[in-house]
C-alpha cells in the first residue's frame, strides 16, 4: 500500500502546484462516481457556497484490486483524503469551505461520496477538488 499512497500523494502534491485556485472557494473529497458527486453537491448547496457554475476536477483515482484487502484500501484512501485536505488549507486557507474545527482548521468531514460498505474489486475511487469563484460569476464548463 506505500507505493499506492506515496503515488497519489505525488499526484496531489503535483495537482496543486499546477492549479491555483486562488480567487475561489475550494472543496475536496473522495467519490466512485465524480458526475453523481459534482450534481449531489450543487443539488444540495453542500457547500453552501456552490452552485452549477462550479467546476469539478479529478486529482487521481484509486482502482480497487485484490492485490489488497478492503479495509487497507480505505485506510489508505482516507489518509489520502486527509493529505488532500490539509494540503488544500494550508495553502488556500480561509477559501476552503469544508468545515472547520473551532481552532480554524479544517475537519475530515469525508466520506459522503464513499460508500465504504459497498467497495468492491473492480471500484475506482477518485480524489477530486471542487472549486468556483466567490462571486459565482464565472461558468466552468
């Protein structure tokens, strides 16, 4: 599992030093299904921040084999989650909207958009970072 983690964490390392999303709000998760989790986030206005002209973004995504068990894949997805978010704040801060700890920093809040009780071989999880200007005067797409 150290070479699948120390691969993603490289593609998330890599990600942020090519994307700024400096001017946006930013948001981060985990998904099998980016589509289902860009419309279930605009749908529900989680964050509430967000609306349809927000863009998606796959970072990576994780193939399930059964190479290992279950249990290490999401052990490792969620540290990979959690990498990604602390990444984010730290050099985004304020303009992330995921939700905060009464100290500033942000909580791991993930899991939404991965139903842990129903990976299976054969699964591909994404990291994904959802983001749209502030003023939401901007469309992606």
């Amino acid at each position: 599992m150290e070479k699948i983690y120390n691969y993603h964490i490289k593609n998330i390392d890599e990600f942020l030093q090519e994307n700024n999303f400096v001017g946006y709000c930013v948001y981060r998760g985990i998904s099998e299904d980016i589509e289902n989790r860009y419309n279930q986030h605009v749908n529900s206005r989680k964050p509430k921040e967000c609306n349809n002209n927000w863009g998606i973004t796959e970072i990576s995504h994780i193939k399930i084999t059964n190479k290992y068990t279950i249990d290490e894949y999401i052990n490792t997805i969620s540290q990979l989650e959690q990498y990604l978010i602390d990444s984010l704040d730290k050099k985004y801060g304020d303009c992330c909207v995921n939700d905060r700890k009464m100290n500033g920093n942000i909580a791991q809040k993930g899991g939404s958009g991965l139903n842990n009780r129903n990976l299976q071989i054969g699964n591909k999880v994404s990291l994904y970072v959802f983001y749209g200007y502030k003023n939401n005067l901007i469309t992606f797409h």
